[in-house]
C-alpha cells in the first residue's frame, strides 16, 4: 500500500530538519559564525542542543520508518 502524502512530507520534514540542525551545531562548533553575538559557553550550549534535537529527530524518523515498513508487511 502507498504511504500516505502527510507520511511523506514529515519524513521530509524531518530529514530537512536533521541537516539544518546538524549543519548548526558544525557552524557553531568549528567555525567563528555568529561569535559577536554567541560567545563563550553558550556557543557550546547551543551546539549542544542542535546535535541533541538531531539525534532525537533522527530517531523519530526512523521508529516512523520502521513503523510504515512493518503496516506494509502486515497489509500483504
């Protein structure tokens, strides 16, 4: 069976999501983006909590996945 249209664009969403928050805890890790204004521990904080959101994204997405995968077998 199809996955539904809201399925697909969560996971979209989702994946969207994961390398914006990926790619800004790298820009505040590894490089001076921002230092005017985020400085010191802070800028640890952050990145901190960019990586956190992805890893806990990145882990909704796949229950999500792993969840259509096993309706699919189920439907057969």
């Amino acid at each position: 069976m199809k996955r539904h249209p809201n399925e697909l664009i969560n996971l979209a969403f989702s994946g969207l999501m994961v390398l914006v928050t990926l790619t800004g805890a790298i820009l505040f890790l590894f490089t001076d983006f921002y230092s005017n204004r985020v400085w010191g521990k802070n800028r640890y904080i952050l990145a901190g909590i960019f990586l956190i959101y992805a890893v806990y994204r990145s882990y909704r997405m796949s229950l999500t996945i792993r969840r259509s995968k096993a309706e699919e077998g189920g439907e057969e």
